[in-house]
C-alpha cells in the first residue's frame, strides 16, 4: 500500500515538472517574440475581399452626332411636342412655332374655355359612353402630373388634358339643341385653334434620334467623321466652363442621331501615355452612370495626347453637358486585398507572412493587380504550381492565405 502511494506521488511530480517546463517554454516564446518586436517592429493587416482600380479624375469635352431643326418663323418662339430626352423616327413633329398674334388668340380660347364650362352646367346630357371614356382618360393625365416634376411632361399632359375637355365639350355641344348657347361658343373656340394650326409653321425630324432642345452652337464644329481636329489648343480656345449646363433654346431644337456619344480627353498620366486604339476603359459620369468605352484615336500633342472614347451609352447628363468631369478607370481587378508593403519578393515570386495565434508561416500567392498602397492577391491553382515545377508533396505542404488571415507588415 505504501508502494502504490510512492508511486503515486513520483507521478505526480513528474506531472507538475512538465507542465513548469511547458510554461517556461511558452514564457520563453512570447518573451523572444516581445524582444523580435522590439527589434524588428511589426504591424498585422486583416485580409479582405476588396475592388482595386487605377483611376483619375480628367475634364471630357462631349461629342454628339447632332443635326440641327430650324424653321423660318424662329422669332415667333416654339411650342415643343416633344419631351427632352425622346426618342423621335424620321418625319415625326418636334416642335412648332407660333403664329402670330398667339398670345392674342390664346387669351380668346381661355375665355371661351371658362364660358363653355358655365353653359354646360345648364345642359342635361344623359350617359354617353364617349364622354365617360374621355373622363377617365383625364384623370389618369392628373394622376401622372402628380407624379412627376418634369415641366415639359406637365405641359404635354396638361394639352392632352384641354384636348379631351374640348371633346368632350363637343360631344356636349352636339347633343344640344341646334342653335344654343354652347354650341356657339364651341363654334368660337373651333375657329380660334383653326387660326393657331393653320398658320403654324411645324418643325419635323429630318432622322431618328433623339430629341433635345439644349443648343450651344457647338452642334457643328464637333464633327463625328474626323476627329483629326481635336488639339489641346484648339479645345482650350473655346473657353468652355467645366460642368455648365447648356441651356435650353426657345428657337430651335436638335436631334442626336446615335445612342452613344464620343469623349475628347487631355492627359499626360503614365496610363494614358501607355494606352493604345483599342483599349478598353471605364468611364465613370457620376454614382449612377459607369460606361464602357473603347478607345478609338489619340492624337498626339507636345506634351499631352488627346484620347478620344467611343460610348455605346447616352445618359441625360451627356445630353445636358458639353463639358464635365469623369473618371477613366484604367482597370479594375476584385480579389483579396493586403497592403502593398506586406508582400515580399525573392527570387521573382512573391510572399506574404501570414499570423494565426502567434504562430506565422510564408504563403505563396499571385498577384493579379497592385497600385502604390494595395495589391489583389490570389492562391495558385495545383495546375499552376505544377507548371512552376514543385513537386506533389510541396504543393500538398503549402499554406495558403483567405479572408479575415492576418498578414504581418513590417514597419
């Protein structure tokens, strides 16, 4: 019995002598790891999915396909029938000018308009399905008002809405006696806009496109055919204020013929100096509009080139702007992001020193794309480590780096 207690005891001994000498061991590491710090200072990097790109900020002058509408009677002023921004096909009516003595004419019609709805509360009309149908045609027309804050829209809603109260007003008036008070006040006012359409001069499409009535007299010397023109001085001798709405004209109107739109842009940067015909970019107009453009001539200056883009997109901005700020990106790459100064090159490859409960390793990794404070990395693939020459075993044995890795950085 005595025996088995020595035993015991020895046992127990030898037990907490391991674990002093566990404790030691693990007093020993951090002590040598706060002395490494103290020599060599690091910092750690959470490792996150992140979006890199090569990006500046550039002055784009906006070249459209644009054809000039103009009639005879452009002093008149112009009634558009058109909304901004529209898609039109050839032959289709734009706008109008008035005829003159409008004012006038227009003064009569809103008189007659108050005096009609007067005499037709005095008429008894039975149903009529007509009207009933015009009726609710309105409404849906106030209910769109209320809808939107566009003023052309609100005016071309309003028209429809003073068409269908003049049928209906017809409708009414037909079904009156012969002779009545409003049947001749409907006369009157059918004879006023008889004087408005006959002697207004209508303004159609010449081709499909799109309408605009925003006109800076710059519609004919930004040509499409060639843009051999297109110099840093020529461009600066416009003296075009950057990000100035073009305003909108009361005496003529416009119709860009293509769905896209071409960009003339300065520039001197190392990208641009690199960049080819061909190339494709990301041009971004604001938070809402990022297009694809491709590179379609550079013309060569003293010291900058003049790129110009090719948009397949026209958004309203390009339409409203002759001249504004962009962002070209050069590239974009999506991957896992770690500061530039984490990675280290030897022998051509390049390494990150990864940090898992104090314990670090070296992880191999690709590097897709880096600028001068970030880089997106990826793991090899098998195939490609293969193809680099290690061997199964290697392979099998290397630590690979993903999202929320701790990557050290050295200071």
């Amino acid at each position: 019995m005595k025996e088995k207690k020595q035993k015991k005891t020895f046992k127990t001994i030898i037990i907490r002598i391991l674990l002093v000498f566990i404790v030691l061991i693990l007093i020993s590491y951090l002590i040598y790891n706060a002395i490494k710090l103290l020599i060599n200072p690091t910092d750690t990097y959470v490792v996150e999915e992140g979006v890199l790109n090569e990006e500046e900020t550039v002055d784009a002058y906006v070249i459209r396909n644009e054809v000039i509408l103009q009639g005879d009677n452009y002093m008149n002023g112009m009634e558009k029938t058109i909304v901004e921004g529209s898609r039109v096909g050839k032959d289709e009516s734009v706008f109008r000018y008035y005829v003159n003595g409008e004012d006038t004419i227009k003064s009569e019609i809103a008189d007659l308009d108050l005096k009609i709805a007067e005499a037709q509360k005095n008429e008894n009309i039975a149903f009529n399905t007509d009207i009933e149908v015009l009726k609710n045609k309105i409404k849906e027309l106030e209910e769109k008002i209320y809808q939107t804050n566009n003023k052309e829209e609100i005016n071309n809603y309003q028209k429809e809405i003073d068409e269908y109260t003049y049928k209906i007003s017809t409708i009414v008036g037909e079904l009156s006696p012969q002779g009545s008070y409003l049947k001749e006040l409907i006369d009157q006012k059918t004879a006023c806009l008889k004087k408005l359409t006959d002697g207004a001069e209508e303004i159609k499409a010449t081709e499909s496109g799109t309408v605009s009535y925003r006109i800076d007299n710059l519609e004919e010397v930004f040509t499409t055919t060639d843009f051999s023109y297109l110099t840093k001085d020529f461009l600066d001798s416009l003296n075009l204020k950057t990000g100035e709405l073009i305003e909108s004209s009361d005496e003529k109107g416009k119709i860009i013929t293509e769905f896209g739109c071409y960009l003339a842009v300065v520039m001197n940067s190392e990208m641009a100096n690199n960049a080819k015909v061909d190339d494709n970019i990301i041009v971004e107009i604001d938070n809402e509009n990022r297009l694809n453009a491709q590179i379609i001539q550079i013309n060569e200056g003293e010291d900058s080139r003049i790129l110009i883009l090719k948009l397949k997109d026209l958004p309203e901005k390009l339409i409203n702007y002759r001249k504004l700020a962009v962002n070209i990106i050069w590239w974009q790459e999506t991957g896992l992001k770690v500061p530039k100064s984490s990675l280290i090159e030897e022998d051509g490859k390049f390494y990150l020193e990864r940090s898992r409960a104090g314990y670090n390793v070296k992880v191999l990794v690709k590097v897709l794309k880096q600028n001068e404070s970030y880089a997106i990395v990826k793991n090899f693939e098998t195939k490609e480590l293969q193809e680099m020459g290690y061997s199964y075993k290697e392979i099998k044995d290397m630590y690979t780096i993903k999202q929320y890795d701790r990557v050290v950085i050295p200071k």
